[in-house]
C-alpha cells in the first residue's frame, strides 16, 4: 500500500494574474485563476467540464507565468492545499508549468 496522494495535472487558460510578488525571505510568487474545458466520459455518457480553479507558482514557475500571455492555453501540475489557515479551500499549487503551443 502506497501513501497518501496529492498529485494534480490539468490544462486551461489563465483568466486572472495577479502581480508578482516577493515573499518575506525573498521567493517570487504569482496568484492566478486557471479555466479549465473540457469532455469526459461518465457513466457511460460524455459530459462537458468547465472549472475555473485559484492556482499559485513560486520561484521559477512565477517567473514562468508572470512573463507569459494572459488566455494562451498550459498545463499545470501540482497539488492542493489549503488556501490559508482560516480557509480550507482547496488551492493548486504549481510545481511545473508547459505552455501548449499552437494554442
């Protein structure tokens, strides 16, 4: 039996970048909002998928984002946390980004 799992690997458009920032110790970090559409199969019907998640990058992948164009479709992965102490809404949080070219 493996461990607990938190792993995330979805595609969208950026529909919200907020200005990078700096944390106290000095690590660069973007907020954004990811628009995820697609198809999927459910019980044994195809069913149309929007979500719209809140998603946060540090370091290189904030550098990464705050240069690109906002509405040019990516992949992100990553993992969900906890917005902060008071919420327990779920954040992704990216650890690599891959623009998708021709998009």
């Amino acid at each position: 039996m493996s461990g607990p799992v938190n792993r995330v690997e979805i595609s969208g458009v950026i529909t919200e970048l907020k200005s990078l920032r700096y944390t106290p110790a000095g690590v660069p970090v973007v907020e954004f909002r990811l628009r995820h559409e697609s198809e999927r199969a459910e019980a044994g019907a195809s069913r149309k998928v929007n979500a719209e998640i809140e998603a946060v990058a540090f370091e290189a992948q904030a550098s990464l984002l705050a240069a690109g164009p906002m509405g040019r479709l990516l992949k992100a992965e990553g993992f969900l946390c906890a917005k902060n102490r008071q919420s327990k809404k779920p954040v992704l949080h990216v650890t690599n980004i891959e623009f998708i070219e021709g998009k």
